[in-house]
C-alpha cells in the first residue's frame, strides 16, 4: 500500500539545491587589528577588553566589542568616518559573529579612501 506524502515543503535532490559551505563564527580578529600601525592610529583596550581605534586626525573610528556593544543591539564591530561641513559622514556595523575575514575586507576598503592633504 502506498500513502501519499502528507509533510509539508518540496521535494528534490541534493545536487540541485547547490549546497554550499559557508564561512561562519567570529574568526580571529587580528585580521582587522593588524590593519592599524601606531604611526597613523591609537588604539586603547578598555576595562571591558573592547577595543577602540582612532586615527590621529579623529576622523576614523573602530571598535571591537567582543561581548557586544554596550547599549548596542549584538554590535560587535563599529566602524566610523566622520564628514566635513559639505559632506557628511557614515558608520557601518557588523555583529558579534561577522567573521573577521569580511570586516577586514570593509576595513581595507575604508583605508583605501584615506589620503592625506
């Protein structure tokens, strides 16, 4: 006797769904850190092992928040740029589990717009 399938969803193989693996889980985030020299930027590790970098002119900054952003919702990496008079500035955020590798890559391509007058 056959019964028909009474559970919900579709049915297909595995090779056609195309499953990936991807990156997960928070990485090392000395890929970010490493990113900063002392010649161009201050960085401070606070009470709370957060740790905060500014460049020397205060216009960028960076925060690690191992256990999350106080007050923030699950922010574990802050990144700031402040604007001038005629443009403003931007933020970007990424979570407590962000793996490293794409803060990194964000990072990279904020210093990349940098360049001294």
């Amino acid at each position: 006797m056959n019964f028909p399938s009474t559970s919900p969803g579709f049915s297909t193989a595995t090779d056609a769904l195309k499953v990936h693996t991807w990156q997960l889980g928070p990485g090392q985030p000395t890929l970010v850190l490493d990113q900063f020299s002392a010649e161009d930027f201050h960085m401070v590790v606070d009470d709370r092992a957060d740790v905060h970098v500014n460049s020397k002119d205060g216009r960028f900054y960076l925060g690690w928040f191992p256990l999350g952003r106080p007050g923030g919702d699950g922010e574990g990496w802050k990144i700031a740029v402040t604007g001038t008079t005629k443009v403003p500035g931007y933020s970007i955020s990424f979570d407590a589990a962000t793996p490293a590798d794409i803060v990194a890559a964000t990072v990279t391509c904020v210093l990349e717009t940098a360049h001294p007058r």
